[in-house]
C-alpha cells in the first residue's frame, strides 16, 4: 500500500530527526530499508578473542587498494575499491579502519553516507543492497597510520621506519593502512599499487607487477590471487636489497634491509627458500600460491616474524650474531600451508597454524642432518606443562607455548597413531580439499577419521586440551 498527501510539520520534523539518526547510526531501526526487511550489517565477527574485528552483512571478494606513502612526512594517501557480495538485505555496513581520515565513499557509482567509530568506518549506502547483490564501495582517505600493540604477539600494525614503513602483525594490521573486514574467516584476493620516493622498495604480497616512476616516484605494483586472510597482508617500505628470481616456474623476490650484512645469516637463511619449500611439498602436497619469497627487516621492534602469504617477514633478532637460522624459514614457510591456504574460521583454534608449523620445524631439522623428529617429540614432551591447553588456549595465550609446542606433539602423535602413510595422507588431504579456505579443530578431526577409518577424537582430546601428560601412543 502506497499513501499519498501532505504531512504536518512535526511528522516532517519527525522525519528529518529519523533520517539523521540513520545517518549516524545511532538508530537500530526504521533506517535505509529496515521496512522492508533490510537491516545494519553486524559491526563485529563475534570472536571473543578479537573484538570490534571483522563485520557482518557481507562477504570480500576482491580487494583493489592504490596507496602513496612519503617517508619524510609520515603520510599515506590511498584509494581502497573493495568488491564484495551482500550475505543479507542490507541497509549498512561496517569496514574496520583505524586512526586515518576518510575524504568520500562511494556504493557503485552513488556517493553514500559514512561516519567513523572506535576502529570502524559505518557505510550507508543510497539504497538498500538485496542479498546476493555484488557491488563495490570506494573509499578514499589519508593521514598518517597508527601503530598497534596489542599485548599478544607485540608492536605491529603500520610502523614508520628509519627508512620507510612496515604494516605487520597479528591479529591486528591490516586496518591500520586500509578499510577492511579485518578477520581471517573473509578471505580475498588483492591487487596492490603503492607509490613510494624513487629509490625505496616497497614490497608486499604475491606477484611482482611492473613498475613505473614519475616526477621522482616510483610505483610498485603486487597481486595475490588465491584469498588471503586480511592479517596476512603486508607492506614494507624501504632500502632493502631486492633479489627477483624464479623457482619451479614461479616468481622468487627476497629481500634483506641493506644496513643487514649483503652475505650474513640472513641472506644465508632465505637464499635456502626454494629447497626448504620443495621439502615440505613432498610432504604436505603441492605449493599453494603463486610466487615465493621472504623479507628480512631491520627493525628491532619487530620480534617475530609472520607468514605474511607468499613472503614471510623475519624479524631481525632472528639472525643474531648474524647466524643462519633455516628453522624459522622452514616454520613460516610450512605456515603457507597452514594458516595461509587453510586459514582459521576463528581465533581460539590457532594451533592448527602453529602446532602444523612448528612440527613442520622438526621435520626439516631431521631432513637437514639434524635431530630426528621423534626425539624432538620425547624431548617436549618432557618439557611441557600440560595444564595449559592447545585449543581455546585465551587471548593471553593464543602465543603461548601450548599452541606452538604442545600442537606439535599433537601432531606427532597423530602421526605415532595411524602411521607415516596413513598420516601424510592426511596431511595432503587437509590441505589439498581445504585450500583457500577455512577449517576449524573438529573438521580436522573428522577428515582424520575418515581418512584413516577409525576414532581419533579421544587422541585429539587428550593431547590438545587434557590435563594431564597423555599415555604415549
């Protein structure tokens, strides 16, 4: 039904306070849609190990960001078009954005109307998107980007360098330097063009593009095609020495930060990238990206590295004394596997990144001539405190050594189990039918299980979450 005529002033009034209710966000209801059924996006995940991350309303596909960064003044520029798919009726939407201004927002071709809170960007576009619905929205913005630290893993998010920048961390980064659905469980492909002084490297994920330079700037240009988990996204700008290559047909690009020894432990370390990836294919199935690589920083703030997808970033304290250490390369590199291609559905599984990597390390360490797998196991499993658990192991924790050392024991215990047939099928099998996906603790159980056609739940049980030190399979 339709009416039609004139309304008294204050059903006018009414209106107009309405309207600019919605358009802040302050309303619940009666917003762009909600009538008929089109209602907010949600503005957080529900990960209680992040909140406030990722939103609801909406799945990436594509993210197309252009940004320019000048290291003298601290300041970035960009242009993000973000391409996703409407999971409701949705009258707005949140993206996740942290401390940089926003200049204009568009929904296709409409302007639309936004706001900014504590971390996000709320978006209400002209008209409601019906479910199902493909569109983009273009956000402008610029300023200078925020670091994080948040009591976890440690300084992260966009760092301003001696030489240039990083925009690094886990779980929280991204959002530092972009709009995003910033939670791994919205994966997306990425195209990347940053604009840096001639004479800096600006580095990130996925394939090299070619690069132009104009009136003393030169961009560069990436593309990572196969989804990526948004923390897994990196930027490094800088004087770097940049080493571009190939290995099985595919592009190599590594770089070590040139106040770094040219022929020291780091250079040493990821020149050993192509052997170290080839080792752990023909264990947990064919390489599941595009291209290679791995980025030594010199900043000592960062006191990790992280599988960043295809070009894991190393810390430099991991090459003291200026030692090779190919255990940290075999560890992120196995992370491409697990944790990049097969990514968390939430937080509190974590161990199935770092429990896989970590074993991953034992693993190279006996095909390297060093100690062999099984006593890598009886010497942890010495070691650990089994009160603390692997899975749902709390915020606090989600480092902690029960993911790291405690999920690696699990893994060999597996392993111990059904046998090394039975258990590298297994392996190849999770990463070959969860690629580019996500997974949580029992899909992993049950494609065990199914794999080797018998009960593993209790196994699992015991060596993830039990209390006490499990009988030795």
């Amino acid at each position: 039904m339709v009416r039609t005529g004139r309304r008294s002033a204050g059903s006018r009034l009414a209106a107009v306070v309405a309207a600019l209710a919605c358009a802040i966000g302050l309303a619940a209801t009666g917003c762009t849609g909600d009538r008929d059924g089109f209602r907010p996006g949600a503005a957080d995940v529900g990960d209680p190990y992040v909140p406030g991350h990722g939103n609801g309303g909406y799945d990436v596909g594509h993210y197309g960001l252009d940004v320019r960064y000048d290291p003298s003044t601290d300041r970035l520029t960009g242009r993000a078009v973000i391409t996703a798919t409407t999971t409701q009726d949705l009258s707005r939407f949140n993206l996740d954005l942290v401390g940089l201004e926003v200049r204009a927002v568009s929904v296709g071709d409409a302007p639309a109307e936004h706001r900014r809170g504590d971390g996000e960007l709320v978006v209400t576009p002209r008209d409601g998107l019906p479910r199902g619905r493909q569109f983009t929205v273009t956000v402008e913005y610029a300023g200078v980007p925020t670091a994080v630290d948040d009591g976890a893993l440690g300084s992260g998010g966009f760092l301003h360098t001696a030489d240039g920048a990083v925009a690094l961390g886990q779980p929280d980064s991204a959002a530092t330097w972009f709009p995003v659905n910033d939670h791994p469980s919205d994966k997306a492909t990425y195209d990347l063009a940053v604009t840096v002084p001639d004479g800096l490297a600006a580095l990130s994920n996925g394939v090299p593009g070619p690069k132009s330079s104009a009136d003393g700037w030169t961009t560069w240009r990436w593309s990572e095609r196969a989804p990526m988990a948004s923390y897994l996204s990196t930027l490094v700008i800088g004087d770097y020495r940049v080493v571009t290559g190939t290995h099985a047909g595919r592009p190599m690009v590594t770089a070590v930060a040139a106040s770094l020894p040219a022929t020291g432990g780091a250079a040493t370390s990821l020149a050993r990238t192509g052997a170290i990836v080839d080792f752990l294919a023909s264990r947990f199935g064919p390489y599941p990206f595009d291209s290679y690589g791995g980025i030594v920083i010199a900043d000592d703030r960062i006191g990790y590295a992280l599988e960043t997808q295809s070009r894991p970033v190393y810390g430099p304290g991991f090459f003291a004394d200026d030692r090779p250490n190919p255990s940290v390369v075999a560890h992120e590199l196995a992370h491409q596997w697990f944790g990049d291609s097969v990514s968390l559905t939430r937080w509190s599984d974590i161990w199935l990144n770092e429990g896989f990597a970590s074993y991953a390390e034992w693993l190279w360490e006996e095909h390297d001539g060093g100690r062999t797998a099984q006593r890598n196991f009886e010497i942890q499993y010495a070691a650990t405190d089994w009160t603390q658990p692997s899975v749902e192991p709390g915020r606090e924790q989600m480092f902690g050594s029960a993911v790291y050392k405690r999920g690696a024991l699990a893994v060999h215990a597996l392993r111990r189990t059904v046998g090394d047939d039975l258990f590298f099928r297994i392996l190849r099998t999770w990463t070959t039918e969860r690629a580019a996906g996500n997974a949580t603790t029992a899909d992993l159980v049950a494609l065990a299980e199914r794999v080797a056609e018998r009960q593993l739940r209790p196994l699992f049980d015991a060596w993830l979450v039990g209390g006490s030190a499990p009988t030795l399979p």
